[in-house]
C-alpha cells in the first residue's frame, strides 16, 4: 500500500475496504479529525465496540503494550479496532534506538517494527498524529508505508479557503454569496476546525438552501457586515476616504475583534494582488482570476483599485505594510498604539 488522499480512504473506508494500519498525519488536524471519526463510527456496531475497539493515547501506551493489544482478536466479529490518539506523544515514534538503531540487535527483533511490518488483517490499528509528520527515514514509517495507509494532512492554502468554504456549505446543502465567504476566509482564517464549527453553528438557525450572505454571517458569527477587513479593503480600492475612516474608527474601538497584526496581514496580501494586477499583460477576467488567485467575483474589484494606484503608488503602499508592520513589533515606536498606528496607515495609503 502507500500514500493516499483523504477522499480516497473515505470512499475506502464506506465501501469497507480496510487497511489493518492508518497513519493519519499533518499540520490540518481537521481531516485527521474526519478520518478517525468516521473509522471509530462505522466499521463496528453499537453492540461491538465494547468489545472490540480501544481508544488509546499515545503517551499513556509503549509499543510493547500497543503491540500486545493490537495482536488480539476480535470477539464476536470481524475486526477490532484500535485508534491511538496523540500519536506525536508515543514515544516509539521519537527517533532513536529503539526505532532506527539495528547495531545491536537483529533487523526483526523489535517486535513493535515486527507487527507494523505484518499486522493482523483483523486489527484496524489508527495513529492520529497531529500537527507533524513521522520521520519517513524511520522504521516505524517504512513499515506503516509498506503494509497500511499513509495520509498527510495539509493546511490549506489561504488562496483556496473560499473556495473551500463554499464548497463545504454546497455539501451541507446551502449556497453562500462570493463577499460572505470572502468574509468568513478572512476573519476565520484556515483552521478549517474553527470554520467548520462556525458553519455548522450558522446553519442550525437557517432552512436547508438558504443563500448564506453577510447579514447572517454577522447575526450569527458576530462578524460585522460593514465595518470588517474586507469592506476596508473595498473602501480603500475605491479611495473612498470617509468609509475607510470608518472603519478605522470601528477598528479602534474593537481591537480585539480586529487585531492589527491580522488586518496589516489582509492588507498586504490584497495589494499584491493590485501590484501583481500591474504587471498583468492579459488582463481578461479568466487570467486576472487564475493568475491573482482569487474568485472571478472579485477581478473588477483589482481592477479599479490598480486605476487608482499606479504601480509607484502600490509598490509605496506595500512597504509603508512592512514599515507599519515592524512599528506594531515595537522597531522605531515606543509608544503609539496599534490603533493610532492603522490611522496613520490608512492616511497614507489614501493619500
């Protein structure tokens, strides 16, 4: 067996095509999370997991005993399953003699290695290993790579969170509007635990098929649908001094709603895209799109804000980001606050 995606074992696994070992690893514990959830669900009954499956910690287990556990058989069924949760915390996985030393003993003689190598096809054996991979030069991994199920876990890309987003709420049975998921990627950011649980909160208190839009993000995340980065963003594409100014001042007043650090982030990142704009010799809405990374939705937005910046203008704006970047970290600023710092921020951007 090898490497496989998280679609691929999810099919896998509802069609009851078991691997007796899964490694579940990666920086995105979310579809570590989805992963292990649905194998300690589905594959055994009520009546059999009392018997039959064990849910264990990584640090409270050593591979002798996980080894003991996982060479027993299931009463009254098919399989037993066990998932090791917090697998990064067992300590046979840190690298060291007892995993990737053979100087003294036999190349078999560890029998943890032993049963990873030919693990019991009536044993599910899970590792939920979070926020990290296993070293792959280990000889836990090759074993696990050769007889089970590799799957790394990936933070998503904050280019493809919206995309994401809508297509987690079109599974769920709703729409939502191109601005409210742009909202919910840039105020949520990619936990996609925490987005999840926002969305799954959002939608109990609306009907199946609703169009999700900024009004229902802010009565029920507490998002504000006028005064966020993204409508600032807008504001300042648009130049629309009295707006920003707004916005500044509702910034102000809620820092900790809108921490600086973020809103410079968001900032940044949306005035590349006006300076990548620039340099755009096809500037059809297809290309702007693909090459910007962002939603077709959105193109004309870039679009006005590149006409009222010039490549100078832009290119001047990106390191007054950086300049105010550092004066928020405490380089050259000793005592203005992070509010007063996105005043003096959005003036000169806007002028």
């Amino acid at each position: 067996m090898a490497a496989k995606s998280f679609d691929e074992i999810y099919r896998d696994i509802q069609a009851k095509k078991y691997s007796p070992v899964y490694l579940l690893q990666g920086e995105e514990p979310y579809y570590i999370d989805e992963l292990s959830d649905l194998i300690e669900n589905t594959i055994l009954d009520e009546a059999e997991k009392g018997f039959n499956q064990s849910i264990v910690y990584g640090r409270d287990i050593d591979k002798i005993q996980l080894t003991g556990l996982a060479k027993g058989f299931p009463m009254m069924g098919n399989y037993q399953v066990i998932i090791v949760k917090e697998a990064q915390d067992f300590k046979a996985f840190s690298r060291g003699k007892s995993d990737d030393d053979d100087s003294d003993k036999g190349k078999d003689a560890d029998p943890f290695i032993n049963y990873l190598s030919n693990p019991l096809p009536s044993t599910i054996l899970v590792f939920c290993y979070k926020y990290k991979t296993l070293d792959k030069r280990s000889k836990s991994y090759k074993a696990i790579e050769k007889s089970g199920v590799v799957f790394e876990s990936k933070k998503i890309q904050d280019s493809k969170l919206m995309e994401w987003i809508e297509k987690y709420i079109v599974s769920r049975k709703y729409k939502i509007a191109p601005a409210a998921a742009k909202l919910m990627a840039d105020y949520l950011g990619n936990d996609l635990s925490k987005v999840v649980n926002e969305i799954d909160k959002l939608t109990i208190t609306l009907s199946e098929g609703t169009t999700i839009d900024a009004s229902h993000i802010e009565k029920n995340i507490g998002i504000s649908k006028d005064f966020n980065i993204f409508e600032l963003q807008n504001a300042l594409g648009r130049k629309d001094v009295i707006k920003s100014t707004q916005i500044v001042n509702y910034f102000r007043a809620n820092p900790k709603s809108n921490p600086f650090v973020l809103t410079i982030y968001n900032l940044f990142s949306y005035f590349s895209k006006v300076m990548l704009y620039h340099t755009l010799a096809d500037r059809s809405q297809g290309n702007v799109a693909s090459k910007l990374k962002v939603n077709p939705y959105f193109v004309r937005e870039y679009e006005n804000a590149a006409r009222n910046y010039s490549i100078n203008k832009t290119a001047t704006i990106i390191s007054l980001l950086r300049e105010y970047d550092l004066k928020s970290k405490g380089f050259n600023n000793t005592s203005t606050s992070d509010g007063d710092l996105l005043r003096e921020l959005v003036f000169k951007i806007l002028h």
